[in-house]
C-alpha cells in the first residue's frame, strides 16, 4: 500500500472503524513504513493526553449567555453604522440647514424693509444729490465744472 492512501486511512484505524482486511493492510504498511509509523504514534499520543485532560466545567446559562452577547455585538454593530452614516451627513446637513435660515432669515427683513418702504414714501424732505448742486467759488468741484461744462448749462 502506499504512504498517501495509508496516511488517509490512519486515523479510522485507529478508531476501529476499518474492515479487518483493510485494518490489516494498514498494520502491515505501518511495519514496513517508519513514515506512516511516526505520524500513528504521533497521533495515539496525541490523542491520549486529550483523554488525560479533566472534564471541562459545565457552565450554566452558557448558550443564552452567548446568544445574548452575540445579539448585543450586533446591535452595537448596527448602532456604529447609523452613527457612521450621521457623521458622513451631518456636514452637508449643517450648511444646508444655513442656508435655509440664511434665505428665510434675508426674505423676512427684504420683506419688512419693502413694506416699511411703501408704508412710508419718502417725502420731499429726503436729501437728494441736487441739493449739493452749488459749489463754493473757486473749490475744484466748481473748476472742475467750468472746465467741462458749459456756464449755461443748468441740466446738471
């Protein structure tokens, strides 16, 4: 037999769960083969101090107290992603929201100011720029003037 098949076999022989001829094939090839032999030995030892361990401590509560541990990790998970996603839009949440008080905020007062205005015209008491139309003699507004403009002409 060879060492790849027999190193498949190796551990149900061990267990018992081979045929005897196929048992017997296998405990033949373990005494000609010291490979195949190393790795049974390895195994049994093996699997001897796993029998010389104590029994593990039976833990009351275990599987809920898991479940519950799992159900909690994934509701944080979920708590993680919401906030993750409210931090992304939370940026552009604020200067929209600027904006939006800024546009009602500009509306109102243009809206206040018109009708402040309508309600109240101005009247002929408002200073216009006509009132600055005489300049004092000689001042350069008044050179300024002549050298333009003709003497005669009063549509300025």
């Amino acid at each position: 037999m060879k060492c790849q098949k027999a190193q498949v076999k190796i551990i149900p022989f061990l267990n018992g769960e081979l045929s005897e001829t196929e048992a017997q094939k296998i405990h033949l090839h373990l005494e000609t083969c010291s490979q195949c032999a190393k790795e049974a030995e390895v195994l049994t030892r093996s699997w001897n101090l796993l029998l010389d361990l104590p029994e593990p401590l039976e833990i009351p509560n275990l599987v809920p107290q898991t479940l519950d541990s799992i159900q909690k990790m994934q509701q944080e998970t979920f708590v993680k992603k919401i906030w993750a996603w409210i931090m992304r839009i939370q940026s552009p949440l604020t200067a929209t929201t600027a904006l939006a008080v800024g546009l009602i905020f500009g509306v109102f007062i243009g809206k206040s100011l018109f009708t402040n205005f309508l309600l109240n015209p101005p009247t002929e008491d408002t200073l216009f720029l006509e009132t600055f139309e005489d300049f004092p003699p000689n001042s350069i507004a008044d050179v300024y003037m002549n050298l333009n403009f003709d003497q005669g002409d009063e549509s300025l």
